[in-house]
C-alpha cells in the first residue's frame, strides 16, 4: 500500500512541528524516521494515523485519505506508545480483542501468536498478569505483536526499539524485515538507534525541525556514512 504526503504541515500556534510538501511511500518500502528530538517524527506518524488534525495538507494511503476516511484502518497496524493498550487486560484478552475487532478467528490468532515465540521468552502469555503490571520492554512487546498480528498492509511504530534488550531488538528487527518481504508491508518505523535502522531499512528519512532534509536510497546500509556525518557535525 503506497503512503502520500501532500502539502501537510503541522502547527501549534506559531510553531512549525511538521512541514512536508510532498513524500511518496512506495509499497512494500521499509522507510526509516530519523532526526533529534522535536524534528517532527512522532507528528509526521500521528498524522498518518489521524491522530492529530493536519493544519494543512493531507495524507493518502492509497487512495484513502486519512483524515476523512475509515477503510485504511482495516488493514494498518500501529503502535505508538503504551497508551495504545489496554492496561487492565491480559496479553491473552488484548490480542484476542485485535483478533475480533480485524475478524480474526480464535484459530488463528493463535497460529499467528506463535511467530513471536522467540519475543516472548515465557514472560507475556500465560502470566496472569495485566498489562499495567508488566515491565516496559514487554509492555513495549505486547505493542508491537498487537500491530503485526493483523498482518498489515501498513506498519507505523515508533521508537520501536525502546526497552528493550538486546536480544529482542534483533528479534523485532527480523520481524519487521520479515513480514516486509513476505507479505509487501508498507513500514515506517521512527527510531533514534541508528545503527538499526541503517540495517533495515530500504530508504531513510532525515528530519530536522519539522523539515525533510535528506531522503537517503539505503541499499546495503550505504546510508550510514551519511547519517553518521550528519550527527557528528550537530553534536
């Protein structure tokens, strides 16, 4: 699914947060956000996910237009902070209300939960626990199988990466890279852990104060020299 930008800006009063004249997204691209804090890459997913009202501009997905349309939730699958989940559920009834709410069956919820099997690590199914009761990084964990357990056409995370270990970074890397190839996600994840990005994704996005600066073809990581000088030189 191909994602538009289209004149869209963002303000809160006189300050700019997002200013994009155009983006286009092409199908199954694997698009990485990067930029320092308040460059505008938490907005520009919010107002994909018509979170937030655009001051201007719209975004299509597809032929879509988010802001006035509902059909485009049916198959993008998000998460974006821990307020996405419902803190007074067990893993097991949230991914069970996902399932309903896509006409998921029962079947094959299961059958799907089990490819994040390697995530998990015996900590999220079967506790008893709430979700208010977890850690960050398997509150963090339960998010992000909640988005990929529709099998979108459309993945948007932020900061994905956030806490959690090493090892289940890798883990959630593979599992964006995977379902990209296999079932052609169109993925935009914002990230500030550059070195994974750079080893995911197909094209990079560099923000600055609410501006694209750089949109970085990413064949092979060939983007990280770029990057890398980029950062240095603002540090």
């Amino acid at each position: 699914m191909t994602l538009t930008i289209d004149n869209l800006q963002k303000c809160y009063g006189e300050k700019v947060a997002l200013d994009i004249s155009h983006l286009d997204i092409a199908s199954g691209e694997l698009v990485g956000l990067v930029g320092n804090n308040g460059a505008g890459k938490t907005t520009l997913l919010r107002l994909v996910l018509d979170l937030i009202k655009a001051t201007r501009g719209r975004v299509l997905s597809g032929d879509d237009d988010v802001a006035t349309t509902e059909t485009w939730k049916q198959y993008t699958g998000s998460f974006i902070d821990g307020r996405f989940l419902v803190d007074f559920y067990t893993p097991e009834e949230y991914f069970t209300l996902i399932a309903r709410l896509y006409g998921i069956t029962d079947e094959e919820r299961d059958s799907r939960l089990e490819a994040f099997r390697p995530l998990m690590h015996d900590e999220i199914l079967g506790t008893g626990k709430f979700l208010r009761d977890f850690s960050e990084g398997n509150r963090q964990k339960v998010g992000i199988m909640g988005a990929m357990l529709i099998r979108p056409k459309v993945l948007l995370l932020d900061e994905p990466f956030n806490y959690l270990d090493p090892s289940s970074q890798i883990v959630v890397a593979r599992l964006i890279q995977q379902m990209c190839r296999e079932l052609g996600t169109t993925v935009l994840i914002s990230s500030h852990n550059l070195s994974f990005v750079a080893d995911i994704s197909t094209r990079i996005l560099l923000l600055e104060r609410g501006r694209l600066i750089k949109d970085l073809p990413n064949d092979g990581g060939s983007a990280t020299a770029e990057l890398n000088t980029y950062f240095t030189a603002e540090a």
